[in-house]
C-alpha cells in the first residue's frame, strides 16, 4: 500500500508548510486556538491548499471551511478532513495528519488518472479540541444542530470574551451560526482520517486501522467552595479548604475509573485567589471522563460525585457540578465500516475512547475513520508522532477508500 513519489512529496511540501504555525518554541507543543491568529494562519493555510489544486472554497456559516472537486450542489458527496486547531501544547499529527491526508489522497486520485462520479470535498471543522472555549467539536456540533445559538452565543474563554465576540474579532459573522442541515443532506458519506490515539496498532503491528465505535464521554465541572483565609495564621481545624475537597475528588476519580475499567481525569483546574500564601476560596476542576458504555460512564461519575459530596461535607466545602457536554456512544454506520475494511484488504477495526468530529457527523449522514498507527501511543502532547511510512500508508489507504466510495 505504498505510496508514490508524486504523493510523497506532495505530503512533504504540506507538511512542512504547516508544521511552524501555532508551535510554541519553548514546548514545542501547539497552541493552535479557535479564532486566534495561529487559527487564522491554518485557516489560510487550508485555503491556499485548495485554490492551488482548482477545487471550489467556501466557509460555512459555522466558520467550517470547505474544498470541493465537483458541484457542491449535486448531492450524495464524498467527504474527508478533520481539524487544525489542536488542545494547549499538544501533538502536531491529532487533526491535521487528517486534514493532509486528504489533500494528498486527492493528488493520488488526479495521479492514478480516476475519474470520480461523486463530487469529492475535504473540510476543516473548526474547534474541535475545545481549547479555548471548553467544548469540543463546536463546528461540527452547531452544523448538525447538537449544540444551539444560545449555547454557543454563552460559551466564554478563560477571559471572558464571548465565542461570538472570538469570531467577529477574526472577520466572521457570529450571527450567521447555526444548524445546517442543507450542507448535511449533500454528504453521502464523511470518512476521517485520524492518527490513533492509543496502541492498538502497535500492537497488531498494522500501519492502518479502521474504528468501530466510539466510547461515550462527557466533561463536568466541579466547583468546590471554601472560604478565603492566611495560610500562616489559620489553623487547621479553623479551615474550609476546598483544595483538600478537591484533591481527594482527584484520587476518587481515579479509584472509581479504575474499578469499572473506564475512564476518569482531572486535567484542567483554576483556583481562586490563587496566591502561595492564601487558603483557596474557590477550587474549580474540569472531569473528563468516558467509558466503554453509558451505564458504565453514568455510573463511575455517579461514584465520583458522591465522593465529592462527602469529602466537602467533612471539609466544610460546599460542591457543585455542571456537566457541561456529553457525547453517547458512536457506533458507525456497520456497512461503510465493513465497505472499508473490505476495500483496504481486511484492515483491523478498533474501538477509541477519543471523540471526533466524525462521531458528531453520525447522528445526520453515514461515517467512518481511519486511523494511523501511533507507535508510542502518546497524544495530546509535543511527543505524539507517527512514522513516515505509516503516514504515507495513512494516505494511500485513504485515497483507495476515496476511490471506492466516490468513483464507482
């Protein structure tokens, strides 16, 4: 499942061209947030990519960008893409070894001299991470009507500005964003190409994969409320330390996750006041949690809350939660997973707990991903990496998947 010279290359000269944008020197990790000017040079990027290969650009009313061979109006399309922006430092292959792939699949296609009978597109959905805002998938969620106007209009980063504020500030029209179930209904098909965020490749030692499903996940917001006081007078019996509250919730989560075999983790936290020498008046942390069914997932977050609760009544915290978004479980569409599997000889199909832009897609048109071999099965961080034949067999197998779906 080698890939040309022609595709190599066209892969290389992307790739290079990216990698700088949004990369943070002293990490070297990307900071590449929705609606700042990291965001604003993929953008461009991406746009470039398609005016230089003659495909039809356009933005949808969500900020998503879009890149089509054929009309956009005909109906029953081929899609392909993935994401640019990435979570605080990360990897440089989650979302874009997605959005390449597919620029260089359609160069494979035009050098194999096919002839596709679909129009084909790649899109670029916008903040999928949920770096900035704290929800994830926001473009693909507001297109299929999973996430509303007001919703997105009350979405707030760390300082306050307002999604729609993010996006006038960029040149894009806050108030145009919405369902768009006309652009969805032109989707025959949506395949994501996606750098697997675990080891199971590794393992099978298969450079490519096909998923199955996607766990069902979810993220709360736990605010522990204590009371503000010196850390050099106070005496321990005297305090209301929401910190404690909060630690003791960090571990529960991990006993819980554990006991179910799921999945549970703090990696966000802000504390108020926030000073060396103050007790916290306000610990608030962000649990990401996802499991292998809903029953399970309801259930270990469930654990999670009741430890919390009764942490903080011994403490003297009060605890709140919010649960701020929830994904259910994705099973792809079974006979596009299987038309996968059978194009590219039997490929392995794997679950993932990692949601996508295409797990969002699946409730309004049929899809499926890809994923590349990860050797380590590190993501979210500057050491995620893959290795250059497996992205080249990454785009290979992409492209016989293209050619399948939209050429015949």
């Amino acid at each position: 499942m080698g890939a040309p010279p022609t595709t190599s290359a066209s892969f290389h000269d992307m790739w290079r061209d990216l990698a700088p944008i949004g990369r943070n020197t002293t990490t070297n990790g990307y900071r590449r947030y929705a609606w700042t000017d990291a965001d604003a040079d993929c953008r461009t990027w991406f746009k470039e990519q398609a005016q230089n290969r003659g495909l039809t650009y356009d933005v949808d009313r969500n900020g998503n960008q879009w890149a089509w061979l054929g009309d956009p109006e005909a109906g029953n399309a081929v899609v392909t893409g993935s994401h640019l922006d990435s979570v605080p430092d990360g990897g440089a292959f989650d979302g874009p070894l997605g959005i390449v792939s597919s620029f260089a699949a359609l160069d494979e296609l035009r050098a194999r001299g096919a002839h596709p009978t679909k129009p084909l597109a790649i899109v670029n959905f916008g903040d999928e991470e949920g770096a900035r805002f704290g929800l994830a998938c926001v473009g693909s969620r507001l297109t299929s009507g999973q996430l509303s106007v007001a919703q997105a209009h009350a979405l707030r980063d760390a300082d306050g500005l307002s999604l729609p504020q993010a996006m006038e500030r960029a040149g894009y029209d806050p108030e145009a964003i919405g369902p768009d179930p006309e652009r969805l209904a032109r989707i025959g098909a949506f395949v994501e190409l996606h750098i697997e965020q675990g080891r199971a490749l590794a393992d099978t030692n298969d450079p490519v994969g096909v998923a199955s499903a996607i766990w069902p996940h979810g993220r709360w917001r736990f605010d522990f409320h204590g009371e503000a006081n010196h850390a050099g007078t106070t005496r321990i019996e005297d305090r209301r330390d929401p910190m404690l509250t909060y630690a003791n919730t960090v571990l529960a989560a991990r006993k819980k996750a554990k006991l179910a075999g799921a999945l549970a983790t703090f990696g966000k936290v802000s504390v108020e006041p926030n000073g060396v020498n103050a007790i916290a008046s306000l610990v608030r942390g962000w649990l990401d949690s996802r499991a292998a069914d809903e029953e399970t997932l309801a259930a270990v977050v469930g654990e999670i809350e009741r430890a919390a609760v009764e942490r903080g009544q011994r403490d003297g915290v009060d605890v709140r939660i919010t649960r701020e978004s929830f994904t259910p479980v994705v099973e792809f569409a079974h006979d596009l997973r299987d038309q996968l599997s059978g194009l590219l000889g039997g490929v392995p199909i794997l679950p993932t707990g990692a949601g996508h832009d295409a797990g969002i897609l699946s409730a309004s048109v049929p899809t499926a991903m890809l994923f590349v071999r990860n050797p380590t099965g590190v993501s979210h961080s500057p050491a995620e990496t893959a290795a250059e034949d497996d992205c080249l067999a990454g785009v290979a197998a992409l492209a016989e998947v293209l050619e399948g779906l939209a050429c015949h």
